[in-house]
C-alpha cells in the first residue's frame, strides 16, 4: 500500500467514505466552490450518493490513486484540505492510468500559505516513487490560485480543452509535468 510521507508542515492519510464529514464541510463555502460550481455549496446527499461513489471507483490504495487528507503536523492537527490523485481523464471515458492527474481543494484560512502546493508535492513525490511517469493537473483558465500550484509543481501548460464527464462540463487549461502529445 502506498503511503505518503510526511511534509515539513503536513500529514498525510486517505480519505475513504468515513470522512464525509469532512467532505461536506470544506465544500460549504462558496470561494472553496467557486471554480468548481459556480460558489455553489455542496449538499450531504451529493457528497454520499455522488462524491463519495466516484472517489470509490478509482481508489486504489497499491497505487497511491484517492483523496489525500492534508493535516496540520502541529498545534490543534486539523484537517486543512484534501489531494486527488487518479488517471487523468478517468471519467471521461478515456483514462491515462501513467499520467495521473493532481487536484486540491483546501479550506479558504489555509490559503496563500503554501500548504496545497507542500501537500501536492508530497504527493506527486511519493507517486513519482511509485513508478509514475507523469503528472497533470486541469483548472478553469481564471482560477489562478490553482495555476499558481500547478507552475509551482514544474507542470507547463499543455493545451486548452473541453473536459466532459457526468457532474463537469467546461473547458479548462490542461497543464503536466513534461509535454504531453495531444
């Protein structure tokens, strides 16, 4: 099973259907939604019967694939954020299972601090360890907090595109680790 390290400032455990708590909190404010539904909260049905289902079925703990707990290693240890790590477009029909996208949702006091960037590092580290060739991340082109991560992590951007699955239907920046042959 594949485990992620602790960072300087950061522990790390996965998320499974028992955190849906958790889940539902950080999606409660609408700067934490705003890129990814409009500001848009989250409701407690959606979290058990659409997040917690998808994040299930590419789970993978050999592989390191799931939702990563980000938590602070001191003072009150709280819960600050979770990583995604999965096969870039998973559900879109066409997955890359050697180039695994990144993602990061983090409550809103923790931002500008530099903890998503630490938690997806040590993530993208303990994957690249792993054998994994090659790292994604995809954003909404005006959402450059998350741009911002994605530069910080050595990804360059790829390609502008429409990304369509079952709950998302927009066209985002597509950003790697190294180029990608469109």
């Amino acid at each position: 099973m594949l485990t992620v390290n602790p960072s300087e400032r950061l522990t790390y455990r996965r998320i499974t259907a028992q955190d849906r708590d958790f889940l539902f909190d950080i999606d409660q404010d609408e700067e934490v939604m705003r890129y990814l539904t409009g500001g848009r909260k989250t409701t407690r049905k959606e979290v058990d019967e659409v997040f917690i289902p998808r994040i299930e079925s590419f789970n993978n703990e050999e592989k390191g694939w799931g939702l990563w707990q980000a938590s602070l290693s001191t003072g009150n240890r709280a819960a600050i954020g979770w990583i995604l790590a999965r096969p870039l477009g998973f559900f879109t029909g066409n997955p890359q299972p050697d180039n695994l996208e990144l993602g990061w949702r983090f409550r809103r006091q923790s931002w500008g601090k530099g903890y998503a960037t630490e938690a997806a590092k040590a993530v993208l580290d303990s994957l690249r360890q792993a054998g994994c060739p090659q790292f994604s991340a995809i954003a909404l082109e005006d959402n450059h907090g998350s741009i911002n991560i994605m530069q910080k992590l050595g990804m360059q951007y790829q390609r502008t595109e429409r990304y369509t699955d079952a709950i998302f239907d927009e066209d985002v920046v597509v950003y790697s680790t190294h180029p990608v042959n469109a």
